[in-house]
C-alpha cells in the first residue's frame, strides 16, 4: 500500500504538471483530490492496511494531500494568468468598453438651496463669511443688543456648555461682531456678505421645528444705505430664487439688533398666491426677516453710527426647501432616511 501511494503521488505530481488549462485543472483535481479522487480514496482506506503500518501510512496519505493541494493551488494562479495574458493579446477583452458606474451619491436638499443661495447673492456682489458655530453669551447675545436680563433671549432657546459665557450660537447674526472687526478696519471699510451655518436651539423637535438648521445672515455695511436698498435688494433676490415674477410684500416686525425690522413674504409659488395648505391659504410664504441695523450693534462693530448705516437679512434654507418642494415635515432633513434623500 505505501508503494501504491507514492505512484499515485508521483503520477499525479506529473499529470499536474501538464495541465494548461482551468478545465484540466478542474478534472485533475477531481481525479486525484476532489471528494472521490484517488488520493482521497486511499485515505479512507487506511483501515485495509496492516494494524504495524497504519499510522505511518496514515501520516504520508494526508502529507501527500496536503502537498498536492498546495502544488494544485499554484499550477491554478499560474494558468489563470497565462488564460488572462492570451485573452488580452487574443483581443477577447475590450478594454476600451466602458466600465462600470460606480453609484454615486447625490447632494443633501440643503445643500442644493445653500449652493442656490451662494449663486445668487455672489451675482449681487455678496461674498461668503463663515463664523464659528462655538460662541461666547456677549457675542451672541450682549454686542447684539440683548443685554443680560433682556427679554428678547427668551425667543431663543439656548443650549449652554459646562464653560461659562460658552454657548452653541442661536443665530449667525454674531458672525455680524466678527466680521465687522474683521474687515471693517476699525470701522473704515464697506462690508457686503452673507453668512451660512447651524444653528441651534433647545426646541422641542417637531414637524415644524428641529434643534438644529441652517441659517444664512446677510450683511451689508457702508455710507448712506436706506431701507429701500434693503428692499431691493431682497426683491431682487427672491427674484432670482423664485422665478421673475415673483412678488414681494414687507411687514413690520422687531428683532433687538435691527432698526426698524421687517419680515419679508413671497407670493406662494405653489398656488399663485390664491391660497392653498402650504400657505395656510394667505397666498403668502414668509422667508426671511430683516432689518436696518441697530446704532448699538454698528457701534459694537467699530463703526460710527452717524457716519455709516447698513441692513442685515436672516433667512432658513431648509424653510424655503420646505416651501419649494412641497415638504411637510422638517425631520425629514436630519433624519438621513435615504427614501427622502434620493427625491433630490
């Protein structure tokens, strides 16, 4: 039996050898190594051998396995590639085809409308000042004209850090503080940008109202600018958003750090203002709020008052999300379900 048993190795070693392709290598190893071949045949024999040579034998069979499966496994790499290189050389692959697509994602609805928006208002001479979402209690609040105490910090719920004076920022409107010393060269120099970011409040998530969405401030700082700039500048704006015929109307309103203050409003788009669900049948959207900026604030800025004026506009792109596409439901945006996502 140990002499049957080498031939059988020693004939297998060399049939192995001639094998050239991955069809003969699939019949050799079903010959010789697979779940009936010879070798493993001989090896469920070993019970037929003499009690005196059983283990020996034993111990050769599975060596001889072992050695012929790791020959098997380096004649099949060697073949494979000699298949692959004579099918290029062959013209079998074309590889001027084009491959395959990897999918690809796609942009977040916000980011779709923050992208929108920076289009827009660089057309209008505004560039994009990011400011930090970490702010200090003064610079969100204080140099905003809400002192401590003041009862304008109630209409934003805020989230406060285990650091004193240390806040999420509730508003983009303290990137106003920072950009005036900035660029403002110690109150001297023009200012027109607009501000996107989070922002964050302590709310009770609902389909209305979420911890976190984005914002962007506008800011525009200079000599002799009046509320009709304002105006038109906004008009123009939701314009170019909205489509040419878009109408606007103005009402006043009050935030702390503008002078006189006014909420803008879009004809509804979706009914042609004759009213509708989306509008609560007002014909009207609101979009943003806005504003002359408060003396007190330029002041905090390093401007002069007297000398220079300026307006500054807040608007929520996933609002106006909401407002174009229909969506009832503010969740949906921070939610990461990819039924809602694809839609965009």
């Amino acid at each position: 039996m140990q002499g049957e048993l080498e031939s059988l190795y020693q004939a297998a070693l060399a049939a192995l050898a001639a094998v050239a392709t991955s069809d003969g290598l699939h019949e050799w190893e079903v010959m010789y190594i697979g779940k009936n071949g010879s070798v493993t045949k001989m090896l469920r024999g070993v019970g037929a051998v003499a009690k005196e040579e059983r283990a020996a034998f034993g111990k050769r069979a599975n060596e001889i396995k072992e050695a012929l499966t790791n020959a098997f496994a380096q004649r099949d790499d060697l073949v494979k590639g000699q298949e692959l290189a004579q099918d290029l050389e062959g013209g079998d692959i074309d590889v001027t085809l084009p491959g395959r697509a990897r999918p690809m994602g796609g942009l977040h609805p916000s980011t779709q409308t923050l992208r929108e928006f920076y289009d827009i208002w660089a057309e209008m001479g505004f560039q994009v000042y990011r400011s930090r979402d970490i702010e200090t209690d003064d610079m969100n609040f204080t140099l905003l004209n809400m002192p401590p105490d003041h009862p304008a910090r109630d209409m934003q719920d805020t989230f406060y850090t285990t650091t004193p004076n240390v806040i999420l920022r509730t508003h983009t409107s303290p990137g106003q503080i920072r950009a005036m010393h900035e660029f403002g060269a110690n109150g001297s120099q023009p200012i027109r940008i607009i501000l996107p970011g989070m922002c964050y409040r302590f709310e009770q998530i609902t389909a209305r109202s979420e911890i976190q969405f984005n914002q962007v401030e506008g800011l525009a700082v200079g000599r002799n600018i009046r509320m009709s700039d304002l105006k038109g500048t906004v008009a123009e704006f939701a314009r170019k958003m909205f489509g040419e015929n878009a109408k606007v109307r103005f009402r006043a309103s009050y935030f702390p750090f503008t002078e006189p203050s006014m909420e803008v409003d879009v004809e509804c788009f979706l009914c042609g203002g004759e009213g509708c669900n989306v509008c609560k049948y007002s014909g009207w959207l609101e979009i943003a709020g806005s504003g002359m900026i408060h003396p007190t604030v330029l002041q905090n800025g390093g401007y002069d008052p007297n000398e220079w004026s300026g307006f500054a506009f807040g608007m929520g792109p996933e609002r106006i999300t909401m407002l174009k596409y229909g969506i009832r439901d503010i969740r949906y945006f921070w939610s990461n379900d990819l039924r809602f996502l694809e839609q965009f």
